[in-house]
C-alpha cells in the first residue's frame, strides 16, 4: 500500500469518528431509556464502532512515515483509547460483568471475532525505549554491585563444601572417561576391519541418505498435490510482497522519524539564538508590569508563583496554550494542505518552528521566573521591610539509586509474553437459554488490555479514563495470573516490585521499618512509573484466621499500610497494583473487595484456546506440529488442565534430545498423556467455589440482584433511622 492509502485510512478514520461524536451528542437529547438490555445494546455497538476506528488509526500511525502526521494521529489514538475504556466502563456498570459477549453484535455488522481485538499502540515501548534501557542499565549496573558485596559475604564453610564437591566429580568424571576410552580402544583392537565391513558400512551411508532425500521429495511432492487438489493454502505472491513493502515503509519511517528529530533540534537551537533574547525582555517587561499592577491595587507587591504552579505561565494563564495543539491535530488542516510537492512525506520546518517557538518560550519563562523572582525579592526587601519573609522547609528525600538499591537487597525488585486464546463464539446464545458461560482467555487478554496495559502505556489515557488503581487475579494453580502480570510488564516496559507475603516476610522490621518498607517501595514506583506492584498469594494479606504454620511470618502486616499508600495514587501516577490468589475463600472478602477495584475470575481454558495453546507452546519450547501430531484430541483429552499443566507436561517431553529426534521420528499426542495423567486438573468442585466466591464481592451481588429483578431496590436510608438487616 502506498502512502496516499494510509492518509485515506487515516482521513476514513476520522469521518467515521466525527460520525460517532454526532450520534453520541444529537442536537435534541433522546429520551432515557429505561431497557438495561436495549441500553448495553447500544453502548455495545459503540464499543465496537470505536475498536474498529482505533484500528484503524492505529494502522495508518504504524506506517504512515511523515513524523509530523504521525504525531498528530497519536493525539487521536489516545483519546479514542480513553473512550473505549470509558464505554467499558459502562457496560460493566449496566450489566454488573466484567466480562462481555458480543458475537451477536460481530454477526450484525459482519465482523470476525479478530476484529474485537483490543490493538495495543506500536509506540509504548518504542517510544519509551530509551528511557526503558537508560533505567534497565542503572539498575542491572546496581543489582550487580550488590550481588558481589552479596558474594562476599558466603559462609566460608559451605564454600569450602562446594570446592569439595567440584573436585570430587571431576575425579569421577575423569575416572569414567579413562574407563570407557579403554573399552573403546579394546573393542577397536578386536575388530578386524576388512573389505566386507568397509562395503556393509557404506551401503548403511547410502540408505540413511538415499531414504532422507526420497522423503523430503515426498513430502514436497504431497504438499503439490494437496495445493492442487484445493485442500492446501498456498503462498500468495501478493501477501509476501505486501510484507515486504511494509518493511521498507517501517526503514522509512525510521529514517525520516531521525531526520525529523535533528531537525527539532536545529530548530530549537536556532530559535534560542535568533529569538531568545526578544522572548526574555518581552516576558520580563510583563512580570515588572504586573509587579506594579498589583501594588496599585493591594498597596503590596504580589507573591511570586512557584514553579509548580507553572511560575509566571500561572499569571498570565489566559494566552490559551491549547491553540497550538488543536492546530496540530486538526485533521481539517492535513486535509486541506497541498502535499503534492511532498512526495518523500518529509517534515515541514515551518511547522516544526511554531511548535518549538512554545517549547523555547517555557525554557525561557523558567529562567526568567528565577531572575524577577529575585528582582521581586529585592523590590520586598526595599519597600516592604516590614513584612519579614518564610522559609519552606524543603523534605529529605531518598537518592533513587540508594533507594533501588534497598529494594534489590531485600528482593523487592524484579525483573519481568501475551497470553493465547481464541473468541468466546457462543456467549450470547448461552446467555438467551439463561446459562452464564464461562469467559475464553481471549476475553481475558481484552480485559487485562482495557484495564492495565493502556492506562499504562498511555499517560492520557492514565489521566482522562476512570481510574484503576488496583486488579485482584483470581483462578486456579497454573491459569496463568503470573504470566498476565509479566505480560503487562512487557507491553508497557513497566517496572515490576513484589510485595507479596512471603517475599515480604522478615524484611524492614517493626512498625517503623513497615512503613519505611511502602514509603520506598511506591516512591520509586512513582519515580520510575509506569510500575506494577505485584502481590502474589494475595488472599494472605486478608486471612480470615492465620495458619499456625505461618504465624511466623506475620502475612497480615501490610493489611493497613498498604491500602493507606494507595488512596495516595493520582491520576499522573502510573502505578498499578496487582494481585494474584488461588484460594480468595480463605480471606475476609469484604477487606479484600474494598482494596482492590477490579477483581477478574481467570477461567481454565476451552477447547478452542487449549488447541491454540498446545500449538504455540510446543513451538516455544521447540517442537514441530506436524500431521502426526493431533492437536484436536490432545485439547479434547486435556480439559481441566491450565497452562501451567500444559507447560510442565511440554518440558517432560519436548526434550534437548526429544528435538533432535523429530527429523525421524516427530511428536505425538500420546507421549503428553502420561506427563498429563500425573497432574491433578481442575476439579469441578475448585471450579464451582471460585464461582461462589465471586458471587459474593460488589459486582457479583450486583450481578444477583439484577438477575432476580431486584436492581431496582430502594437504597438504604442514611442515619439513625436507618433499621437494621434482620
């Protein structure tokens, strides 16, 4: 595709977004309507109208290369993220899910279930990724200095152990090595090697050979066949080259997104020397002149606003900075813009100097901030002596190196693949035979994207959407709660801290050392945001009764602490906390609802996502799926089993030798059923309590009432009035 295509992608997306904005906000407001099911089938459709448009910019932004226009787009992409999480959150307000099934909707407006995929930006980690790798070189640079220091410290008596046992097994392996080189050697010395073994040792050369070259032909030769016969997919030319040309357009835009920064830099300098000097009396003369304005008025000079107030920005507030970035993003200026000059796709200077002009005058201001504040200072000090001036106390605050350092030393730190899974196709049509089904890890992965990844990746979307602040992951041993945390991670370059219970355990003791232990811990999520706070097991942190067992390590300590620092998170801070637990029945509920925000039920896969697990995971590791290989009957024999099971059931079998072996003998479905028989499933039972359990928080019990009819219940009077529940 070629440039003009993607602008017309682009110009599609933004028709149809207009389009969207008017039926949202019609010039005569529509009468309410009191259908919960006829409302969520609106904002459903909405819902998927905005996904498709966010594809479809998200598209033209991947490879359109004029950095300027791709700057543009990214403004629009943000704030379509922003509304679909809002309309998400809607639909979760209306019909009491967390999860949703829209393949009636896909039907009507003839969409693949592909097309419901939430698109996750290019230009989170790329654009953050030289900030990710400035802060992954301080780190590594600080976690390796304290595993030497760490190092030194070892117990002298058990490296002493350690040097014996080295030295014993090499002794034994030198052993064993003299032994079999001398059976070797004994065995060659009886063997008379004449003409016949010489004729019987290349005719087994030529039949291992001749047999590997007949199959490779065969198999070429039935893939031919099968291609023409119409039950093989063939190569398509067109597909090849339309990846090919993408690539090129991604070096292009590379090369023109470099041009592109050395040009804002040129620029900046130039405006600085040409322009800086008239920007800094201009400023100055109206700071004096606002100086003397409000003497005049008051009979004193004013205060000078501080620098996070904005300094004299914050004064002179009506200038309406906005102007310049509605200029930018208008899709009405590109769209009447003569380009055809502009073949390359190249930047525009001019446009580049009026958004710099704005960048330069800010450097400018804060330099200027600081000279009339002591110019003001002085002006007090001659006029005003009798009003004495106060002095801020200015709060120690930790080195952030130091404090990633404390963190390393107690484990607190950590480093950190999307999960798989296939479409929910029946989800409506169970739901109309009144059966709730249970949500494919497809709608799973939607929801982690909506509710983590974005706000994340996305400061925007951060500040404009409702806030998260904190996910609760519940499901069973192996569902994969740990790897959507990491997952999360990666899509974001988040930095990850773990405070689960038992990591926690011992480490910043005392009251004072606890709270010590989350000061740190979300300064420096703050500093080095976008971060997750992992909590794992966090139903210990909740225990209704605390085993004897584990008294000791006292998991109730951060019960207070804990959600006190996250009232704290705003909407600039991109810190989520994330918890994972696989028995929530062993916790007050009620204290583990009022922690977490959201709180999602992670299912064990069907049939259609075990199939594509299976697939993908044994390709991981290194396996080949070929036709000897039923995937359709191991994702049938494998229900109740997690990824997890999956994973250790591949590592029994898909071997370092077991992937040597697979050019003559390749991989079966029944070599997975005895690792798998050694794993205890999923129950039915472990199934139904989740369940359970989840019909008890907020959104369950919302979920109930609606169900029965009863949403429409009165809500309880407030004061001493109110009468009690009997």
């Amino acid at each position: 595709m070629s440039q003009r295509a993607y602008n017309d992608l682009w110009a599609d997306a933004q028709l149809e977004l207009s389009r969207i904005l008017a039926e949202e906000q019609p010039a005569e407001q529509p009468q309410p309507q009191k259908d919960r099911v006829v409302f969520f089938q609106r904002v459903a459709m909405l819902y998927v109208r905005y996904i498709q448009i966010l594809r479809k910019l998200q598209k033209a932004h991947e490879l359109i290369i004029h950095p300027q226009k791709r700057r543009a787009i990214r403004k629009v992409i943000d704030s379509v993220m922003g509304r679909v999480v809002e309309l998400k959150n809607e639909m979760v307000e209306k019909e009491f899910l967390e999860y949703h099934y829209m393949d009636d909707i896909l039907h009507d407006m003839k969409l693949t279930p592909d097309k419901l995929e939430i698109p996750l930006p290019q230009y989170f980690p790329n654009d953050h990724s030289k900030e990710v790798q400035e802060r992954k070189a301080m780190l590594m640079k600080i976690f390796k200095m304290v595993e030497a220091t760490e190092s030194l410290e070892v117990s002298q008596k058990i490296e002493a152990i350690r040097v014996i046992q080295v030295a014993e097994r090499a002794r034994q392996g030198r052993m064993r090595s003299k032994l079999y080189e001398e059976s070797r050697e004994a065995s060659l010395r009886s063997t008379n090697a004449g003409i016949e073994s010489t004729e019987l040792a290349a005719i087994c050369i030529q039949k291992v050979w001749r047999g590997y070259i007949q199959r490779k032909k065969t198999k070429i030769e039935r893939v031919k066949e099968l291609i023409a016969l119409g039950m093989y997919l063939a190569p398509r030319p067109a597909e090849v080259a339309l990846l090919a040309a993408e690539a090129c357009t991604r070096l292009k835009q590379q090369e023109h997104e470099a041009a592109y920064q050395k040009a804002v830099v040129a620029v900046t300098i130039q405006l600085r020397e040409m322009e800086g000097n008239n920007m800094s009396n201009t400023l100055k003369s109206q700071v004096r002149e606002w100086f003397f304005k409000c003497r005049n008025v008051t009979g004193s000079f004013p205060d000078y606003p501080d620098e996070e107030d904005g300094g004299s920005a914050f004064i002179f507030a009506e200038k309406s900075p906005q102007q310049i970035d509605l200029f930018f993003t208008s899709q009405d200026f590109w769209r009447s813009r003569d380009e055809t000059e502009n073949l390359s796709q190249k930047h525009d200077v001019e446009l580049i100097k009026e958004e710099r002009r704005k960048v330069v005058e800010d450097e400018i201001r804060v330099q200027v901030d600081e000279q009339m504040r002591q110019e003001l200072a002085e002006l007090k000090l001659s006029v005003d002596k009798d009003k004495g001036g106060k002095t801020k106390l200015v709060s120690e605050m930790l080195h952030l190196s130091h404090a990633c350092e404390l963190l390393y030393i107690k484990k607190l730190f950590r480093f950190h693949a999307p999960p798989s899974g296939d479409f929910n196709y029946l989800g409506t049509t169970l739901r109309q035979n009144d059966i709730e089904p249970m949500p494919s890890l497809s709608d799973v992965r939607q929801v982690i994207s909506l509710y983590a990844i974005l706000p994340l990746g996305s400061q925007v979307v951060h500040e404009k959407a409702p806030l998260i602040k904190s996910i609760l992951l519940v499901g069973p041993e192996g569902a994969g709660k740990k790897m959507l945390v990491h997952a999360v991670c990666q899509e974001t370059g988040a930095t990850l801290f773990d405070l689960s219970p038992l990591n926690t355990a011992g480490k910043y003791p005392g009251k004072s050392g606890l709270a010590m232990m989350v000061h740190v811990v979300f300064k420096v999520a703050r500093l080095l945001q976008p971060s997750v706070i992992w909590i794992g097991d966090a139903e210990k942190m909740f225990y209704k009764k605390v085993p004897k067992e584990e008294k000791e390590l006292d998991p109730k300590r951060l019960k207070k602490d804990l959600p006190k620092s996250l009232k704290l998170i705003k909407g600039e801070d991109r810190v989520l906390i994330i918890g994972t637990t696989e028995d929530p029945m062993s916790a007050d509920i009620k204290s583990m609802c009022k922690m977490y925000n959201k709180i999602l039920l992670i299912p064990r896969p069907d049939y259609g996502s075990r199939y594509i697990m299976w697939k993908e995971l044994i390709n991981q590791k290194g396996g080949e799926t070929t036709k000897a290989l039923d995937l359709s009957s191991l994702a049938k024999i494998s229900d109740g089993y997690t990824p997890g099971h999956m994973v250790k059931a591949i590592q029994s079998v898909v071997t370092e030798r077991r992937i040597r072996q697979q050019g003559s003998r390749p991989l079966t479905a029944a070599e997975f059923v005895t690792p798998l028989a050694r794993i205890d499933p999923v129950f039915q039972e472990q199934e139904e309590a989740l369940k359970n359990w989840y019909a008890k928080t907020p959104l369950g019990r919302k979920r109930v009432k609606a169900a029965t009819g009863k949403e429409e219940e009165q809500p309880p009077v407030k004061g001493k009035g109110a009468k009690k529940k009997t």
